[in-house]
C-alpha cells in the first residue's frame, strides 16, 4: 500500500482560521494522525484555536519543518498557509471555512475522505506562481503608490502606479494596466 510516507510526509501542519470553529477538523486530523503515524504540529499562533493533541512549534520550526499543510479556512488562511512554506514549498490541502473558496476545496464534512486519499497517493498537486511586490517611489498623492512586480518565470519586472485603499492584510492584489 502506497502512503503518504512513501511521498515523504510524515509531518503535517496544521494552519486553522483565527475565529472559525475548526475543533472538528482537528479532531479528523488527529485520529487519522494516530492511525498512519503521522505527526501533527501548528504554530504558537493557532495553537489555542487547535487544542490539544497537537505537538506546538516555533514559526520557524514549522515553515522548515513540515512535509504538508493542512490549512482550516478561508482563501486568506490558505494564502497564510502558502507564505509559511514559500522558501521550502510542500503542498497544502485547503478545508474551507471561509465564504468563497476560490482555493480552498474540500468541505469540512469531505476531510476525512480526502485525508485518506492523499494518504493513498491519490492527489495532484496545483502549482501556484507567486508575485513579489516591493514599494520603490513614494507618489505625490497620499494614497498612491509606485510599485515593481515581478512574477516567476523569465518575464522582466514590470512597474506600475496604484491606489491604495486599504493598509491592512489581503487575500489578493488586483493590478489594472492602461
């Protein structure tokens, strides 16, 4: 029998939503854990939204860590999940407690079907590109700033101007060339 061990995942994170009520998915988690000798970890952070029954690490122990993700959200918490494994990418399953679920697609209810299948062998893994972003002018107007992208892959950087509507976290950036 094909196993996740035989993938190389033996240590799964778990990354869940701040205020969802994600305790059943642990509790899935868990008993698939004890039963396949996989081991769970979460970060200090999500530790008291987990529960107990998880092993707590560091952030740093976790991003270098861990051989998967499971992330117990919405889109945001999936992208959270992504940026902790980004220098060391490994895949993450996404279980949607958010709204939309444009990344996230299993269903609480389906985890435990799903966990055993990825067990099993039987999943493919969707490549995401990333962009990296950094502010390299500030603009005249207070609420507009000059940005350079640039994204994976052989195409040069590309600069443009945007407006700022919000300083706070995002699930995503919308960028709009003349």
């Amino acid at each position: 029998m094909i196993s996740m061990a035989d993938f190389g995942i033996t240590r799964v994170g778990v990354v869940a939503h701040p205020r969802k009520p994600v305790r059943d998915s642990v509790d899935v988690l868990v008993s698939f854990a004890e039963r396949h000798g996989v081991e769970l970890v979460v970060r200090e952070t999500d530790a008291a939204q987990v529960g107990a029954g998880v092993a707590v690490v560091s952030d740093e122990g976790f991003a270098a860590g861990v051989d998967a993700v499971v992330s117990l959200g919405g889109d945001g918490t999936m992208l959270g999940a992504m940026r902790l494994a980004v220098e060391r990418p490994v895949p993450v399953l996404g279980v949607n407690y958010g709204n939309v679920g444009f990344l996230v697609e299993i269903a609480p209810a389906e985890l435990a079907g799903a966990i055993e299948r990825v067990h099993a062998g039987d999943f493919e893994v969707e490549p995401h590109s990333r962009t990296a972003a950094s502010r390299w002018k500030r603009a005249t107007r207070p609420r507009s700033r000059s940005t350079t992208s640039s994204s994976a892959g052989p195409s040069p950087a590309r600069r443009w101007r945007s407006t700022c509507w919000s300083t706070g976290r995002s699930s995503g950036t919308t960028a709009v060339t003349p």
